[in-house]
C-alpha cells in the first residue's frame, strides 16, 4: 500500500471506466433498448448491463495490477530479499495474488455502491454479489499473475488489453448469449468473463439457476491453476 500510494491516479482511472460504459451504455442506450429477457424474466437494460459492468471492474481491477510483477521480477530484484528470508515462492506468489484481489475488490465495492444508488440491484441475493466479485479477483488474478511471469519485454504488456478488450466486449456484457450466432455461444461459454458474468447478473437480479455453479467451479478452478503456475514460476525463475 505504501508503495503505490503516489499511484492514485491510475487506481481511480480503473473504476471510472465501468462507470462511464453503466452512464453511456447501460443508461443511455438503455433508453432505446428498453427491457430485456433474462432467465424468462424481463428486466431494465441498465439492470442488465450493471452486473456485467461489475464483473468487468473486478477483472480489470485483479488483471491491471498483476502487471506490476513485471518490473518486481525483470529489473526491481524485489523478492531475491525476501526469498533469502524463509518466505517460499508460494508466499510470495500468494502475497501478489492478494494483492490483486485487493484492487479488484475496491472497484467492486465502489461500482456495488453506485449501483445500489441507482437501485439496480433488485434481490436480496445481490448482498452476495461482493463476496462473487472477491471469486471473479482471484480468478483473474491468478491467471494473470502466472502470465505475466512468462513475458520479456515491456512490449509483451500489450498483450493485456488485447486479451481482456475482446472478453469484454464478447462475454454476454452488452447482450444475452442467445442473440449470438451458435458457434460464437460455444466460443463465449469458454469466456471466464462470461462465467463471472452470469454468477454476478444472477445475484443482483435474483434469478439463480444450475449454471451459476457451474460457473463458481469454472472460477474456483481457474484461480487454483493460475495460482499453482505462479508459484512455480516465480521459483523457477528466481532459483536461476
């Protein structure tokens, strides 16, 4: 915390984008759209949208700050100090993950707080949605964090947005599955954005089925595996 502290800035910058996408999209367009079908059940376009805004401000939050790994690793030489310390790779790997969960839990709960403002969370479930974004960081996180072990060079970063802008847009944020070409619904179901938005979208509209557990499994998983490959990363490369 205190050595980001001088980077508020940018810390902000990653909560007011899903915001402005809720005004400019959820809201503004929403005018236009009207109601969609969710589940049998027809509910406002920015309830629609809100969730899967949320689920994005988590997944932003956990992705954009495992990068920061990148200068610690490559040119920082932070963690040779701590591994001389009993601190193990899974420690340290750990630590980070948190890390990131952290920041992606603070732009969950500033985004949960606008939208109960905004009275889109329409279900008592949706006190669940918190501890669902704390899922969605850990996934993400994870995975990230892993990735960002194997990159080289400064420009390797890059890979980030191109990564995270197409699960953005293609996760069933903006529309429902259905309205997808069939082969594309198959492709979408493999999204962990779309995972995160469905067990989130569910919670706030109070509309539970099977495929939310699914969708926690889906998750859970993802952040083992991303976990266990940071930490044997990180040990192989600071063992060389």
């Amino acid at each position: 915390m205190r050595a980001t502290k001088s980077f508020w800035p940018v810390l902000l910058s990653g909560f007011f984008e899903p915001i402005f996408y809720l005004f400019a999209i959820g809201v503004g367009i929403g005018q236009l759209v009207g109601d969609v079908t969710v589940g049998g059940v027809e509910v406002s376009y920015t309830a629609f949208v809100a969730p899967a805004m949320l689920a994005a401000s988590a997944m932003n939050g956990a992705v954009f700050e495992s990068t920061n790994i990148f200068f610690k690793l490559k040119y920082g030489k932070t963690y040779e100090g701590a591994l001389a310390t009993p601190v193990e790779p899974n420690d340290v790997a750990s630590g980070e993950i948190a890390w990131t969960l952290g920041r992606g839990a603070a732009y969950s709960a500033a985004f949960l707080i606008v939208m109960a403002v905004m009275g889109l969370i329409e279900s008592p479930w949706g006190i669940l949605a918190f501890p669902a974004t704390i899922l969605v960081g850990f996934a993400f996180g994870a995975v990230a964090t892993a990735g960002v072990t194997y990159m080289r060079t400064w420009q390797d970063l890059d890979l980030v947005t191109l990564l995270t802008l197409p699960l953005f847009l293609f996760s069933a944020t903006f529309y429902p599955l259905d309205v997808y070409p069939p082969v594309f619904q198959v492709l979408t179901w493999f999204s962990p954005l779309y995972h995160s938005v469905v067990l989130i979208r569910g919670l706030t509209l109070g509309i539970l089925g099977w495929e939310m557990l699914i969708s926690i499994i889906y998750l859970l998983a993802m952040g083992a595996i991303g976990s266990w490959v940071t930490s044997r990363r990180i040990g192989d490369l600071l063992r060389t």
